[in-house]
C-alpha cells in the first residue's frame, strides 16, 4: 500500500473513532448540562479536568516513544509493552493516593469531592490504557483503536442517559463513567493479547533505561500540555465559581470537538513521518505542507463562520441558559483556523527528533495562559480565561514557525493561506451582506460562497486532488503494511 493510501485508510479509522466516540462524549455533556444546569455542569467539569493533573504522573511520555520505536522495529513490541506496564503500576496507585489528598484539601464539601475523586478515577484507568492501545498505534491498526473507543464510550453514553432520564444526578453518572474506564481496559488488554503480543516473564531493566531516557522530553511536554487546557476550568473554579466554569467550558467543549481532525493528525502521523524521516527527510515536509494546506482549505470558514453564528450556535446546543457562553466561542473558534494552519508541525519536530522544542513552546505557552487567567479571571471570567488561552496559541504559533524553519524545512504558508483567506473574506461580506441571515441559511450560503471562490481562484490543484482520491482509496484497500 503506498504511504497516502496508508495514511488515508488510519487517518479515516480514526476519524470515524473520534466522530462517533466523541460525538457520544459531547451528547452525554450536553445531556449533563441541559439536565442537570449551570452549576451541576461545572461540577461535572471540574472532576474531569482536575484529576487530569495528576494522570500526568503515570504518561511519563511513554506512548509516543514507544510508537515511533516500535513502529520502526516491530521486534521490539513486547519488551517495550512489558517494560511500560510494568512501570505504571505504581504510578497509578501514587496518583490516586495523591488525587484523594488534594481533592480534600480544595474541595469542603462531601458530594463535590465524591464526583471529583471517581471521575478521577476514571481519568487514570483511562490513561493506564494507554499502555496497550498505544500498540494500536504503533503496528498502524487504527480500526482495534476505534473498536475499543467506540465500544467504551457507547456503554458509557447509554448508561448515563438512561440514569438521567430515569432522574439520578451527577455522582451515579460518575460511577458509569469509571464502569466504561474498566471496560475499555479490559478489552483493550484481550485485543492486544490475542491479536499483536504480550507481556513478558521478565523485565528487560535495559529497555527500561532506554525508554526512560527518550521518553523525557516527551515526559515534560506532557506534564505543560495538559495545564494549558485545564487551567481555565481550574481557575474558573477557583476564581470564580461552577457556573462561570460551566459556562466556559459550553464554549470550549464545542471547540475542542471541531478540533477532531487535529487530535487525530499526531496519532496517525507520528509513526509514518518517523519512518519518512529515516527514508526520506523531503517526504515529510511535502507531507506536512500538503495537510497544512488541505486542512486549512477546509477549516477557514468553519472558523469563520462559528464565529459569525457564535450566539445560535451555543443556544441550539445548550440552551438558553448558557448564552452567555456565545461570548467566549466567539473567541475560541478562531483557534480552529490557527490549529489548521499549524498542522503537522509539532509532529515534524517530534518525529525529527526535536521534542525539546516543542516542549520549550509549551512551557512558554502554558505560563502565558496561567499569568494571564490569574490576570483576567477576575474581571472577565469565561472571555477572559478565552483569551488568554487564545493568546498563548498566538505566541506558540509564532514561535513555533521560527524554530520549524530551522530544524526542518521552510513552511507552506504562501501556498495554503492566501487564496484560502481571499474565500473566507468574499464569505464574510456575503453573510453580512443578506440581511436576516439565521444558521440555517447560512449553513447553505456559506460553504457555496467560499468553495465557489476557491474554485475561480484556483485554490486547488490538480495534484493535490490526487492525493486525496489516493488517500480515499487507501479506505477501502487493506493490505498489511511491510515493516
């Protein structure tokens, strides 16, 4: 199979993973909030985003080392996945241990620490999975991955509605949710087992030092990254309270599932650009400059357009109740054009063997967000934490384009923004042009006027149209990829 069919074929497994599965994630949060309101929400939030803190004990950066190692060198599989599961054992029970104590300290009240510590819970099994899925990953079997991802968010999502309709609240769907941790576990175990390999008798203690010593800085990229998503939620909370939390998040929780394509991009990718960077360091930039372009095409006017419909957008999905919340999507779906146009570049220097500046970026990028959420907070609440989280990407971006064109190679940015940006604006004078323009119309309005002018501006070439039919193709071609 050749590399864009290859890449075509685990790009769209893991997209049909991440859309239904997280489409499911968004119907049970939508399901909480609309059910349960504002404050419940926040709660709901909170005991998601908090114990995230303490699952970055067990990542160490493990996963990706052993994805790029493995997928380079198969006969390394069962040492690596001894040697990982191995080490987070005691990892989990530190970060439980841990989670229980700070949740006591911050939380007074009982049934807000109850919630808080077995939706905590849930998060560290989640991430003890890791362990085995990442095998998935590394063997470019994506269609196991989406098994077990579809397969645990479908009983998750089905239980939980049915507590909620059946009147329960917060704490039994809390217990729902660490039932399809389990069983997400338990399967991706069986799989793993049965279908690539297994854990060894002994513990190779030099594999052990091997993985560890490549895995630190993916380790300290993990332990910035997941602070400059869950800060605003903390913050809210502490700061303010579970309603401007909830309503922050309403805004944030329909961003991040338009990000879909993005979180997918590194998974997919990270192992086929090791591979290219060891055969053929010229594959990887055209690779990185043709997604950036594709994927920038399609993303501008979901950007744009968000941000015109940001306030029907937010009541069609949570409600009246959460308007307020129209204010920060307005600002956080700009990023969908941003993360597009990045795209594929902290992939690049990951596979390339430049972790260390990725992981400078985000430390940079995680201070700016806390300095300024402890700044705007106060003042602004759910805009400002929106802001500041906007502008952290803003600085990461720039910095990321200087050391990108060092370490790697030029970007494709005169190619892939312009013609894109000249349809997006002939988008926006259209919409503002109608009057009366609601969503609906302008669903059908928007996309025929911007693909219209991308189209008489020549936006899309030939080759890169073959390229996608190649990478369709590769969707319903299977053959096992050689080593």
């Amino acid at each position: 199979m050749n590399e864009t069919r290859r890449l075509g074929r685990n790009y769209t497994l893991l997209l049909l993973d991440r859309v239904i599965s997280q489409g499911l994630v968004l119907v049970t949060s939508l399901a909480i909030a609309r059910t349960l309101g504002v404050e419940q929400y926040g709660i709901y939030v909170f005991a998601f985003a908090f114990p995230g803190w303490f699952v970055l004990i067990m990542s160490l950066g493990l996963d990706s080392v052993v994805t790029i190692d493995v997928a380079a060198d198969r006969s390394k599989a069962s040492s690596y996945l001894t040697a990982v599961a191995t080490l987070r054992i005691p990892l989990v029970l530190i970060a439980m241990l841990l989670l229980g104590v700070f949740l006591l300290l911050l939380l007074p009240n009982a049934f807000e620490r109850n919630v808080a510590f077995i939706l905590g819970l849930s998060v560290i099994l989640e991430a003890y999975s890791e362990t085995f899925k990442v095998m998935f990953r590394a063997f470019e079997r994506m269609e196991f991955l989406a098994f077990v991802n579809i397969t645990r968010q479908v009983i998750t999502t089905g239980f939980v509605l049915s507590l909620l309709v059946l009147g329960f609240g917060i704490l039994e769907a809390s217990l729902v949710f660490l039932l399809g941790s389990v069983s997400g576990l338990a399967l991706s175990m069986a799989i793993v087992k049965m279908k690539f390999v297994w854990i060894a008798e002994k513990v190779d203690i030099l594999t052990v030092k091997r993985i560890l010593k490549r895995a630190v800085p993916f380790a300290l990229s993990l332990v910035v990254i997941p602070f400059l998503y869950s800060t605003a939620p903390v913050f809210l909370t502490i700061l303010a309270d579970f309603t401007a939390t909830g309503t922050y998040n309403a805004a944030f929780a329909l961003m991040t599932a338009l990000l879909l394509p993005f979180s997918m991009y590194a998974i997919v990718f990270l192992p086929a650009m090791g591979r290219m960077y060891a055969t053929s360091p010229s594959m990887l930039s055209l690779t990185v400059r043709k997604t950036q372009k594709l994927f920038f095409m399609v993303c501008l006017p979901i950007a744009l357009g968000g941000w015109f419909f940001a306030e029907d957008i937010i009541v069609l999905f949570y409600g009246e109740a959460f308007r307020a919340a129209a204010a920060s999507f307005g600002v956080l779906i700009l990023l969908v054009a941003l993360y597009s146009a990045m795209l594929g570049t902290g992939t690049a220097l990951a596979a390339t063997g430049h972790q260390r500046l990725n992981l400078y970026i985000s430390v940079v990028g995680a201070a700016i967000n806390i300095g300024l959420c402890l700044a705007l907070i106060p003042s602004a609440g759910p805009v400002g934490a929106a802001l500041a989280f906007f502008a952290a990407h803003i600085v990461m971006t720039i910095l990321t384009l200087m050391v990108l064109h060092r370490a790697v190679d030029r970007t494709g940015f005169r190619e892939a923004l312009p013609k894109p940006i000249l349809s997006g604006i002939v988008m926006l004078i259209a919409l503002y042009g109608i009057p009366g323009m609601n969503l609906w119309a302008g669903l059908i309005v928007a996309p025929t006027v911007y693909f219209s002018t991308l189209l008489i501006c020549r936006g899309f070439t030939v080759e890169e149209w073959t390229l996608v039919k190649d990478a369709l193709k590769g969707v319903f071609t299977r053959r096992e990829p050689s080593n």
